[in-house]
C-alpha cells in the first residue's frame, strides 16, 4: 500500500486522519513481507507496533497527534425502522451480500456493532462519518440496494448511502467536528532492500 495507507493501518486510524504527509506517500506504492516469531498468527492489536516500528526504521516516520475540525457527517437516527433493530443476545455476528431475483442486492447482517456499521458508512461516503444515532450495542440490519445506473465507485457508493437512509430511518447531516489526526512530522523514501 502507499506510505498514507499504512500509516493508517500501523495506527488504527482512518486515511483522512493521516495529515501533512508528503505527496509520494499517497502514490508510491510498497510492499511489505515480514514474518513474526512462533506459529500463531498475530493479531491487528499485535501487528500494530510491529508496523509502527518498521515504518519509523525503514522511513524515519516521526508523528504527533493532534485535533483538527474537519467537515464531516454526522449519523442521526430520525425515525424507526423494523429493518435495523438491536441484535438479539444468542445471537452471532453474520453479514451476507446476495442477490436477489429481481435484480437488487441485499445486505443483511446480525451481531454487528453500531461502530463498525458507522465504519462501513463512513466507506461508501465523501466525507468522514461519526455516529450520533444514540444506538448502543450491536445491531441487525437487513437493505436491498438498487443497481447503481454507473458502474463507477461513486455510484456504487451514492446505491449504498441511498439504500441506508431510505430503509433504515438514518440521516446524514452534514456537519464540521473536531477528530483526532496523525500528523507527519518526517517522512523519507527508505533505500531499495
């Protein structure tokens, strides 16, 4: 990934909340190959460090965090929907993407947080997403997004954002909030290996 990239992925933020890096770190493209010790897979929470260490090694990256106002949307819940409800106690995380006889494609999930739906949002939006609805817990939800008219990314997006906010009574209202950042400091292109 590009240099912006994996930053956001070493320190479990958003690209968006990656500031001043430098311009070839969002078009420079790198690949990383490391192994770790023992036979278990890592986890993300283990990897992290791990990529925070190669990245100040390798691009003697130096940051800070800090706050800055962005524009954004905020998530609001404005009238309830039988389509998204809290999820049941026995119940386990599912999400299935389908299409349906008629054309449409259907998302259904059970057992998923508030935050990582405000995540996937946030992934089909122009702008960041912060979650507002007031909604705590995980959820079910069940849409049928139409067919975009364009095959294009915006497209595919502008179905999705469509599909959540027509049939599950949530709104996106724009807003300008302050969020945490990363600022890049020093960033160097490393040498080949």
């Amino acid at each position: 990934g590009t240099l912006h990239a994996l930053i956001a992925d070493a320190y479990g933020i958003k690209e968006y909340q990656v500031s001043a890096a430098p311009g070839w770190a969002e078009t420079l493209i790198y690949e990383i190959t490391a192994t770790t010790s023992g036979d278990a897979v890592p986890t993300q929470d283990q990897v992290r460090p791990m990529l925070q260490s190669l990245l100040a090694d390798r691009f003697q990256l130096k940051v800070h965090p800090d706050t800055k106002e962005l524009p954004l949307y905020h998530l609001r819940q404005v009238k309830k929907s039988n389509l998204l409800r809290q999820a049941g106690p026995d119940e386990t995380f599912t999400w299935k993407l389908s299409k349906t006889p008629d054309g449409l494609l259907r998302s259904k999930a059970t057992r998923e947080s508030i935050g990582d739906f405000v995540q996937l949002v946030g992934v089909s939006s122009d702008r960041p997403v912060i979650d507002k609805t007031g909604i705590t817990g995980d959820i079910d939800y069940d849409i049928l997004i139409s067919p975009p008219e364009g095959q294009g990314p915006e497209d595919v997006s502008r179905a999705i954002i469509n599909a959540v906010i027509d049939q599950l009574g949530l709104k996106l209202e724009s807003a300008k909030d302050s969020i945490a950042i990363l600022v890049v400091d020093k960033a160097d292109k490393p040498l080949a290996n």
